[in-house]
C-alpha cells in the first residue's frame, strides 16, 4: 500500500503561484478536499505577497446595508487614480483593500459596481460583510474621508453577453 505524498512546489521557480501536486494510487478525497483549500489559501497569500502597488483613495460612503448591522455599503473615490479606472472593465472583477492599521491582512472584495459608474463618476462600490476579527471589521468601522489603500484590479469578470435575457439581472 503507498503513502500518499503532498508537494508543494512552484510550476516556475522564479514565479509564483504555487502548484499542489498530490501523488498516490488511491489517494482518499479528504487529502484531496484539504489540498484544494490549501491551495486556495496559499494562492490568496501569494497574490497579496505579490502586490507592490497600492493607491491611495478615499471612502466616500460607509454605511449600513443591513437592519441587523452585518451588511456595508462602501463607497471609494477612486477619480484621482485614471489607470485604476480604466482597469476596472467587466462585472466580476475585484481587488484588495486594505484598512489602516490595525487591520494585519488586505481584503479580498469584488467590485458591486459596475464599470461605467467608476468610468463616470471615479467610483468603486463594494458590499462588505462585516466578520468579527477580520480585515472587512476594520473597513466597516470607518468613517466616509478614512483613507484605505487598493490593488490593482484582479480577475476576467463575468461574460455578461452570456446572461439571458440581460436585464433580468441587474445592469451592468
């Protein structure tokens, strides 16, 4: 009988994302369900070792979404940052904010608006959902004026021209 062996390693030494390789002749599916999340958690990790570039914006809305509190509404005037806008393209994409201390990690969130609103008027929207502990804590007890920084804007997004019929969803 053999041992099933986890390898991480790197598709290209001098590049990441990491890749999991799982080897055995009957490798039992929680190895696998783990290694899946491992790889989900590590390539979260990477992509925020990777980022160097951060700019600076504004909130320029942080309120409630929710009755019970859980739920933001979070605005951030991105107008002064043209590459920042003209990168956000397709419904789906998302990037990384990250709070002023104490927050230790960026977050993770997709955009909630859609491109023309940044186009427009130099806006991304986000819905953030508060967890307890965590970076989306710190975001929804700012205040509108707060500064947070932002990545740049990650992801293919949604092919929307696949939606059918297209205004049954929103615009976008």
């Amino acid at each position: 009988m053999s041992v099933p062996t986890l390898t991480l390693r790197p598709s290209n030494p001098n590049h990441l994302p990491l890749h999991l390789h799982v080897s055995s002749s009957s490798t039992p599916m929680s190895l696998l369900r783990r290694s899946l999340r491992l790889r989900r958690r590590l390539l979260s990790i990477s992509a925020a070792v990777r980022q160097d570039t951060w700019t600076q914006a504004p909130l320029t809305l942080i309120e409630p979404a929710s009755s019970d509190g859980s739920l933001f509404h979070v605005a951030v005037d991105i107008s002064a940052s043209p590459d920042l806008v003209s990168s956000h393209t397709r419904p789906g994409q998302y990037l990384q904010l990250r709070p002023p201390p104490p927050a230790e990690k960026p977050a993770f969130l997709a955009i909630a608006s859609p491109p023309s609103l940044a186009a427009s008027d130099g806006v991304f929207e986000f819905l953030v959902k508060r967890v307890p502990g965590s970076s989306a804590e710190v975001l929804c007890g700012l205040r509108s004026g707060d500064v947070v920084e932002l990545s740049a804007v990650m992801g293919s997004g949604f092919q929307v021209g696949r939606i059918s019929p297209p205004g049954r969803h929103g615009r976008c």
